[in-house]
C-alpha cells in the first residue's frame, strides 16, 4: 500500500464510525460500542502501519503514532466499558479530549519544521484542537434528556475528525524529512 493510502483509510474508517453513528442513533447503545470499537480498532492498526510508513519523518511518524495509541486505547475502551449513553458520552468526551490536544500538539511541531507550511494550515489545525476540546464539552453537557444528541454530536465529530485526517494527506506529502 502507498505510503499516504493508510492514511487516507484510517480517516476513512474514522468518517464510517461517524456515520454509523448517525445512521443509527436510536439503536442501543451496547451495539454503537461494539461496531466503533472494531472500527476505531482496524483505524488504530492502520495509523500504526502509516506510523512505520513515515518513520523517516519524523513529526509525521509521531502525529499517526499518537493516533494509533489513542484510537486504540479508545476502541479497547469501548468494546468492555460502556453500558449506558452516559458512560459512552463520557469516553468518548476523554478520546475527543486526547485528540484536540494531539492536533495542537501537531500544530506546534509543524510550526517548529523548516518546512513550507501555510499560516493558514496551522491556524485552521490550532482551531480544530479548540473545536475538539470545546465539543466534548458540548457533548458533556447534552447529558440525560438529550441522549439521541449526544451520539449525533459525537457522530459529527467523528466525520469532522476523519475528513481532517484524510485532508491531512496532500500536507504531510510535503513536509520535508525532518
């Protein structure tokens, strides 16, 4: 497989996770954990593969590695902890937590590269990290006579982050070997 393509594919299974949730918003909340815990598991295993893809960069390595343990401590949450809307909401609130903090994370390395990135990709990069930590908050805050929203808004989410890390990929194939 192409270098960028695992790429491509985990932030494609991240959007299926999205969408699942959507689609079936109204189902019990036993079978949304399941079907996202195999799919963000599958996604982790990715990221990890596009991590040993791009060890020669090392920024990049480090961004699908941070991806890949946290997609994978998410999904193994997921598949035993959850038995409520409430208990899903709030793993997921902690992983949507962990993730905004990566994208800044992400944002300051790119920042400190000699490579040639807009301003306006690391502002946009910084801006989704607040949006994440903002929305899981939101999600938070839907508790009890909002449940339907709560998986709604973590299905968004999911969609918002995926697409980010499928556009992701025509930046890091510019990124210089650092």
């Amino acid at each position: 497989m192409f270098k960028y393509q695992s790429i491509s594919v985990y932030g494609f299974l991240i959007i299926l996770s999205g969408v699942s949730l959507l689609i079936k918003s109204g189902s019990d909340i036993k079978i949304h954990a399941l079907v996202l815990s195999l799919t963000l598991i599958l996604s982790a295993i990715i990221a990890g593969v596009a991590a040993l893809k791009t060890l020669t960069n090392k920024v990049q390595s480090r961004y699908h590695t941070l991806h890949a343990v946290g997609l994978l401590f998410y999904g193994i949450f997921l598949f035993f902890y959850p038995k409520t809307v409430s208990e899903f909401s709030d793993i997921t609130a902690l992983f949507i937590i962990f993730y905004g903090f990566s994208e800044i994370i992400f944002c300051f390395w790119l920042f400190n590269l000699e490579a040639k990135i807009s301003i306006f990709q690391l502002v946009l990069r910084l801006a989704l990290g607040f949006v994440f930590f903002l929305s899981s908050i939101l999600m938070i805050g839907l508790r009890h006579p909002y449940q339907a929203a709560e998986l709604i808004s973590a299905g968004v989410i999911f969609i918002i982050i995926g697409t980010q890390v499928v556009l992701t990929v025509p930046i890091v194939t510019k990124l210089s070997t650092v």
